[in-house]
C-alpha cells in the first residue's frame, strides 16, 4: 500500500494584507495630527497678521496736521508789550482718511533750541497722578486758558510746563469736549501751549484773555530770531512735527503768523 501524502499550502496573503491596513492607519494618524498642528498654525497666524494689520493701519492713518501757527506777546495796553511770544496757537486737524484721535493721549513737545517742555493735555490724570488744577471739563476753553496761564499744578511746579489746552473751531457730530477731546475727520481745533518767558510774567493780557493772576514762568524764551520745534505725538500713527524760525522783529504787532 502506499502511504498517504500530505501536504501544506504556506498562502501568506492575509498577513501581507494586515501589514499594509496597520502601514494605512498609521500614516492617516500622522496626516491628521500634522493636519491638527498647521490648522491651529494657521489660525495663531491669522489672528496675529489681522491684529498686526489693524496696528499697521492704525499708524499709517492716524495723523494730525499743523495747519497753521501764531504767537501772542502778552500786553499791558496797546503799546506795552512782552518782548517774547507768550502763547501759542496751534491750528491742528487731521488728514483725510484718519483714524478718530483722542488728544488727551497727544503728548507735545516744544523746545527753543534751549529749553524742552513735554506738554499733556490738561484733563489727562495718568502722567502727573491728576489733572491741571482747577481743570473745568465744561467747554469752558478760556477759564481752562487762564489756568494753564497763571497756575501751580503739579508739586510745585507751574501748569504751563507740563500741560496745554484746546479749543475748538469746528466739530460737526459734537465729539469734541473738553472732558473728552476726540477729534475725528473734518475737526479743527486750536491748541494753546504757553511759552511765558521769565521777564513777561507780570503782563495781564494775553490776546483777548484778561488774565485772573500773574502768569508762570515756561522756562522758554521765544524771542526774535528763535529757532522753535514743536512734535505732536499721537497714541497711534506718526509724529507730526512744525519748525519755525521767528522774525528779525516784532515790532508792535501783538499776534504774529508764525507757521507754515
């Protein structure tokens, strides 16, 4: 009899199989956490591209411009006047397209080649840990003059070295206060900034202002042949700077066109 003869079939198909399906799931894992990771990149991304463009935007737009500049000499009468500019106006808008710019943020700096005051406004608390003395947020802009002009505010420092005051001229949407100075596209406004000299302290007319006290003393010195720069730093967006030289003279003229 013959024996019987067995035999095995070796098929390894399936375990190929297995391999490729274990070869397919890790590699859909790998995707979707590299797919988790880039989307939450992206997102981050995003959030700091949109928030670095509104900055940028915000730089680019907001800009104050200097239309105009005049000196006053303080006076006594029609004949006796300081021989310095005592009080600055600064005509002051902004430019098409600008951003709404809060000018109790707008920092002012001033210097006649020797002396330099950096100048707040007059209703901001922060810097000095309170307002200008005596600061009325009523529009009352000439009382707020007439402070700035002849107190002592801070310490024992004068007013007139560390704050300004504004006006307004036009303001169409009623934004602007003297609480809140917010100026937006098509305001005008006037800025007063003091520069009573030393030897002009006991003048008691400034313009069409009937001064309540004897003015304080800037340190600046604005006489005839002064070099002046002046920057307004806004919260947001450029610097805006004004530079003039003063006349030869000024004769008897008591409001003097200064800049452009």
């Amino acid at each position: 009899m013959k024996a019987n003869k067995t035999s095995f079939n070796m098929d390894t198909r399936a375990q190929v199989g297995i391999g490729t399906l274990i070869i397919f799931i890790a590699m859909v894992l790998v995707a979707a956490v590299a797919a988790a990771v880039l989307i939450q990149t992206s997102g981050t991304l995003q959030q700091k591209a949109q928030s670095t463009g509104k900055q940028a935007t915000q730089e680019v737009s907001s800009n104050l411009m200097v239309k105009a500049i005049e000196g006053i000499r303080a006076s006594d009468n029609a004949t006796s006047m300081a021989d310095n500019v005592s009080l600055l106006k600064m005509k002051v808008g902004l430019n098409v397209g600008s951003s709404p710019v809060d000018i109790n943020q707008v920092v002012i700096s001033i210097t006649d080649g020797t002396t330099t005051n950096n100048l707040i406004y007059a209703n901001n608390e922060q810097t000095y840990g309170s307002a200008m003395k005596d600061f009325s947020g009523s529009n009352n802009a000439s009382a707020n003059l007439d402070e700035l002009l002849t107190d002592t505010s801070v310490g024992s420092g004068d007013s007139a070295k560390y704050f300004y005051t504004v006006e307004k001229i036009r303001d169409e949407d009623g934004s602007f206060t003297q609480g809140e100075p917010v100026m937006n596209t098509g305001d005008l406004i006037i800025i007063y900034v003091s520069t009573v000299a030393a030897g002009d302290t006991a003048y008691d007319d400034v313009g069409s202002l009937d001064v309540s006290a004897a003015m304080k003393d800037t340190g600046l010195v604005i006489s005839p042949r002064t070099s002046v720069n002046i920057v307004l730093t806004p919260e947001a967006g450029a610097a805006t700077s004004a530079d003039f030289v003063t006349p030869s003279s000024y004769g008897t003229v008591e409001t003097i066109q200064l800049y452009p």
